[in-house]
C-alpha cells in the first residue's frame, strides 16, 4: 500500500482521508523529534549571497500531530523549504524588458498611411449615417432599418479589415522584438528554489552533487532507511536546489553541510 508523504507544505498538509488504514497518532517523542530538527534544518539554511534575498514559505513540513499507519515503520520525514531571489537580477530584466516594451509601444503607435486614414475616415462616414437613419426607422419601418443596419456593418467591416491590415503590416519590425525578449527572459535565471530535508525520498549520494533531468541539484548524505527501524531517528540528509546550475551549486556550498551530517543517527 502506498502512503501520502508526511513531508507536505502548509498548502497540502497531509489529511486524514489520506490514510486507508488508518492513522498513527504522534507521541510526544515523536514531535519533540519533527519539531527540533525542523528547528535544526532552517538554522543551516545558507544565507542569500549579496544581491540575492530569501523568501520563507514558513509553516511546519509535517502534517499536525499525526501519519498514515505503515509510515510510521520508517524515519519520520521533515523538510524545510525556501526560495531564493536575485534581487539585482530581477530589477536588471525588468528594466530591459521595460526598454522592449517602450520600444514595441512605439512601432504599435505607427499612424495609418494618408490613403488608409481617408478611406477609414469615409467608411466610418457612411457607417454613422446609416446607422442613424435605421434608429429613425426602427419603429416605422423594421425592414428597411434592418437593411441599413446590415448595409453599415459591411462598411464596419471594412474599417476593421483596414486596421487589421495595418497591425499585420507592422509585424516584420515586432518579430525582432519579440524574439528579444523571448532570449532575454530565457538567459535570466531569478530565482531558485531550495530545500533541506531528512528521511526523504533522495538516494544516498555519497556527499557528491547530482544533477537531475527536471533542473535539481541535490546531494544526499547518511543511508537508505531501514524499514521497521526507528522513527524518531535521522537516517539521510538532502540538499536541494531547482534552478540554474551555477546558482544552485552556490546555494549549497554556502550551506553548513557539517551541521547537517553531524544530525544523522540522531
């Protein structure tokens, strides 16, 4: 039977209906644990280097007071997560995706040639006037105010199709700049997104850092649990950080990885 991991945020805590068989309601020793090593796990959080600043999601990572029953057989899992922000990155790309923006407005903004502008200005002429003369019409001859009507939308239409001609006219100088800003946004990383955990799901690494396929950067220190072992007892270690690989590393080797390998088999 699978379980629910107790290692939930705030914003999906584990729930009673989680549990199929039940739950396993903590002692005291167990969130004298959870509670303590929470404790322990945000005082290792690395400090955000210069420019950067850090962004506590808060609450506690387990789930209340208690866990599915089976999970209990295993290290009780607690975790600590946060985001890291690149302050001066994010005003940087704002104020270049600002120029893009000023610049785009301004080509938007180009006038519609002499001859369009007459043509838009006849049409719109003609619409008006037939208009007008159906809402006259309206309660004295239905028929032919709705024939007017259906006269000026052909006349609406064409206005429309004009414009419409126009913004496509403006594409091939826009192109360029959309293609800027889709490069600017992609050579930004941020923020990154970073955790420390204990008796988690990560594969003991050895102390190594491991890149994953989906952006994380992590290292596992300590052993695999052994299922049936106790749970009120730290087996592994994790390190985790989502995001740019140069950013990420920085991230935890600013982390007091010593403190953290010193909590295993506590």
């Amino acid at each position: 039977m699978k379980y629910a991991s107790i290692a939930l945020f705030a914003t999906g805590l584990l729930l009673r209906a989680d549990c199929p068989d039940g739950v396993y309601n903590y002692n005291a020793s167990d969130l004298k644990f959870l509670t303590e090593t929470y404790a322990a796990l945000k005082a290792a959080l690395p400090p955000a280097p210069e420019g950067w600043r850090m962004s506590d999601k808060g609450g506690p990572s387990f789930s209340g007071t208690f866990t599915c029953k089976g999970m209990q057989t295993e290290g009780l899992a607690v975790s600590y997560e946060v985001e890291y922000i690149w302050t001066a990155g994010e005003k940087e790309l704002g104020l270049k995706l600002a120029d893009i923006n000023k610049r785009t407005a301004a080509i938007r903004r180009t006038p519609l040639s002499a001859e369009q502008q007459k043509l838009l200005t006849e049409l719109g002429v003609k619409d008006r006037e037939l208009r007008l003369q159906a809402r006259k019409l309206a309660t004295t001859d239905k028929a032919e105010a709705d024939r007017l009507t259906r006269e000026a939308a052909g006349y609406l239409k064409q206005m429309q199709e004009i414009r419409s001609e126009h913004s496509k006219s403006l594409q091939p100088q826009l192109e360029p700049l959309q293609q800027e800003e889709l490069a600017l946004s992609k050579s930004y990383s941020t923020k990154v997104g970073f955790s420390i955990s204990v008796n988690g799901h990560g594969k003991p690494t050895g102390g190594q850092l491991v890149r994953s396929n989906a952006g994380t950067t992590e290292l596992t220190y300590g052993t695999n649990i052994t299922r049936g072992g106790k749970i009120d007892r730290i087996y592994k270690v994790t390190v985790s950080a989502k995001g740019d690989l140069k950013q990420a590393e920085t991230l935890i080797a600013r982390t007091n990885t010593e403190t953290l390998k010193g909590l295993i088999g506590k």
